[in-house]
C-alpha cells in the first residue's frame, strides 16, 4: 500500500486508505469523499476536502516552436486551503467540471 502524506499538517485523516480505495480517479488524481490525492513518485499526498475554501477553473499555455510558434491552452484547477494554493494541470476540460461538481456537493 502506498505512503499518505497529508498538505496540510494538523488536518491528518484517520485513515486514508479507505478513502483512497474508494476514490474516483479523474486523470492522474483521485478524488475521494473525504480528501483529494495527489501522485507523488510512489507516494500520495492529500488535501482534505474540508479544508478547502476555494476552486475554480484556470488554464495554463504551453508555447513550443522557434520558427513557427505553437501556442495551446490546456485546463487547469486552482484551489485554495487557508493561505496555501495548489494547480492541478489536466489534459480535459471535463475533468476540471468533474472536480469542480464533485467539490461544490459539499
């Protein structure tokens, strides 16, 4: 079973391994009903839900190209704990609705 390290110390769950195996994956995360997981090499660490007072739709730009350049918008979810942010890079807008419907059920 992989390590769980929790974003926000003092807000530990009792036992995210039962979250874990429950959660929905949505790209290379896992949501579950009681926090977010995030892929860490072997690892996973996690923002409990509840300690969530923010999220919203954001984009990032990938630019390539000397000659001619490329530039693509890909989406991306901001989310907000207290004075601590993270970005979640994601290759489908339906997976930032996904996160932003399953996070606004609270």
């Amino acid at each position: 079973m992989p390590k769980f390290t929790c974003l926000l110390p003092g807000r530990e769950l009792a036992d995210p391994r039962e979250d874990f195996r429950a959660a929905r994956k949505i790209e290379q995360y896992r949501l579950g009903s009681l926090a977010l997981y995030l892929p860490r090499g072997l690892s996973w660490e996690y923002i409990p839900l509840d300690a969530l007072d923010k999220a919203e739709r954001s984009h990032r730009v990938i630019s390539a190209g000397h000659c001619v350049t490329v530039r693509e918008e890909k989406p991306a979810l901001d989310l907000w704990a207290g004075e601590k942010s993270w970005t979640l890079n994601l290759e489908k807008p339906a997976s930032a609705r996904s996160f932003l419907d399953a996070l606004s059920k609270d």
